[in-house]
C-alpha cells in the first residue's frame, strides 16, 4: 500500500501545509508548474518526489523534470504530465501516449481545475488536482491525497488550502 501526495501549479508558491498534509504519504507527485527549484527542492526534503516540467518551468526544471512520467506503483501503471486534458479532450500529444501504454491512472494540471473523471472507454481513472499556488484564475488552492492498494486506488480526499 502506498500513500500518495498530489498536487500541481504552485507556480513557485510554497504552502508549509504541504509538509503537514504530505506528511503521511509515501510519494509526492507534482503535475507540474512548478514555478521554482525551492519549492522541488522543499517538497524533496519531505518526501520522494516524481514531477514533470510544465509551460512555466525554467530550465533548470526542465533538466531535472520529463515532460512526461510512467511507471508504476504496486499493481497500477501512471502516466504523469502537466498538459493532459480529461476524457473526450485530451491534449493530442498525449493521447497518443495514452493509447499506446494504457495506464490504469492518468494524472495531470495545467487547467487548475480540480477534476476527477473515470474515462470508460480507455478504462482509467483521471485526476487533476487543480492548482496549488496562488497564481491564477482559481479561487479555491487544492492538493489531494490517495491510496495505491495493489491494483486499487482508493480513499481519494481533496484539500482546500486557503488562499493568501
């Protein structure tokens, strides 16, 4: 069983809510937007950390971060990326991604919108975990945290953050 930390789009904002909230949890994943070496670097200095590049990131990032994450935990295949979309509009890119190493579980940001869709057709779990930082449209900041059990994902809780 794995505990797991999501979260995506800090745009260089760090929360000390995420060492509390990510306390618990086995792996950070980031989704992106990352906005800064200190916030990797903090989040690294929590937990081990699996994070891809989003269109923000400097360089620096971009030489630490793929654009694109797959592997695996316990029994469930991820795909991990910043520019997804959600089922019926995914990005182009990765669809093709999707479709030729089918993950059980697709995670990504960009949108900060927090989503959580089941895609039947291709038979995985979507989640974007809207956005962390204080920078953006939203108006809620979220994180969230699941369980990887086997070939389960389970006990999917979101997390308001407040926003100052």
């Amino acid at each position: 069983m794995q505990k797991i930390g999501l979260l995506s789009d800090t745009h260089a904002c760090w929360d000390e809510k995420f060492a509390d909230y990510f306390s618990g949890c086995d792996e950070i994943w980031h989704a992106g937007d990352i906005g800064s070496e200190e916030v990797l670097n903090r989040l690294q200095a929590l937990k081990p950390v699996r994070a891809v590049y989003g269109n923000i990131d400097s360089h620096l990032i971009r030489l630490t971060c793929p654009e694109i994450l797959q592997f695996q935990v316990e029994d469930v295949k991820v795909l991990l990326t910043h520019i997804g979309g959600y089922p019926g509009r995914y990005a182009p890119g990765i669809r093709r991604e999707i479709e030729l190493k089918p993950p059980k579980l697709f995670v990504c940001g960009h949108s900060h919108i927090l989503k959580v869709m089941y895609d039947k057709n291709l038979r995985m779990l979507c989640v974007n975990p809207g956005a962390a930082g204080t920078s953006g449209f939203h108006h809620v900041r979220t994180i969230m945290r699941l369980v990887i059990d086997g070939a389960d994902i389970r006990d999917l809780e979101v997390i308001e953050l407040a926003n100052n």
